[in-house]
C-alpha cells in the first residue's frame, strides 16, 4: 500500500516538473543505449559471435596450431604466459615448396595436421625480457616449426 503512495507522489511530481521528467526519461534511454551497446547491438546485428563464421578469422588448424604451440612453450622454464601468432604462405607461394614433416607433431584429434608452409612467428610472452629464455623460445619454434631466426620475432609481455 505505501508502495503505492510512494509510485503516486512520483508520478505527480513528474506530471508538475518539466524538468524532473525530461531528466528521468533521458536517464532511462541513456540506460537502454548503454545496455543496447555493451550487449553488441552495433555489431551489424550478431549478438552472438561464436555460431556464426566471420570470413576474416583465423582458420580453426591455424588455431589450434598457435594454441598448442603456446600451451608447449608456456612449459619451459621461465617463460610464463604465451601468446602467438603465426602467419602462413599463400597457396600461390606453395607451388613447388616441400611440406614441413615437423608440423605433423601438431596432429589435431581425428589425426588430420596442418602442413601448410609457415612465413612467420610472432611469439610474446612474460619471460622474453631476458635472453637466455628469449633464446629458448626461439629455438623451440625454429626447432618445430623449421623457421630461421629472422623468421621469428620474440617479445616480452607487457
């Protein structure tokens, strides 16, 4: 019943102040714009990113690659937290090229790998900051992924 009283003496005093109102509606809308964006409904109208394939992510053997490939060297000694990114040659730029046998170590679940030739590594991670495991890093993806040194770039995380 008080509940009521109160509801109605606000309501009467929106009805009697211009101002009052004009600021409770435009703090309502501005709540709904705020929940409206931060639930991506700008995102040309995927509200759910995960069911629905963007043509410019990465390819999931590309994925998987760099998420096993992060997971072996968050365990060497030192390193902590990884992050990779690899990038791979066109398939204009395979024509010609022998595939990289060590890639197979990367065999996903049904067995299937991922032997598409690799350009580069990008590797980022806690411990790059000193050089003896910059260097064990380094070794680790040249040694699997047959990259050259200039191939790959380390850095320490920030």
């Amino acid at each position: 019943m008080k509940n009521e009283s109160v509801l109605g003496a606000f309501t009467e005093k929106l009805a009697g102040n211009k101002k009052l109102a004009f600021a409770v509606y435009a703090g309502l809308i501005l709540t709904a714009l705020v929940i409206f964006i931060m639930s991506g409904g700008f995102l040309s109208g995927k509200s759910d990113r995960s069911d629905e394939k963007d043509e410019t992510a990465v390819s999931e053997p590309e994925t998987t690659l760099e998420t096993r490939l992060e997971a072996i060297l968050s365990h060497i000694s030192g390193v902590g937290k990884v992050r990779v990114m690899l990038t791979f040659k066109p398939l204009t730029e395979q024509a010609g090229t022998t595939q990289n046998p060590l890639l197979g170590a990367f065999a996903d679940e049904e067995g299937e790998s991922r032997n598409d030739p690799v350009r580069g590594a990008i590797i980022v991670c806690e411990g790059a900051g000193k050089p003896e495991i910059n260097e064990r890093v380094r070794n680790a993806v040249m040694t699997l992924l047959g990259l050259n040194p200039a191939e790959i770039c380390v850095f320490p995380m920030q």
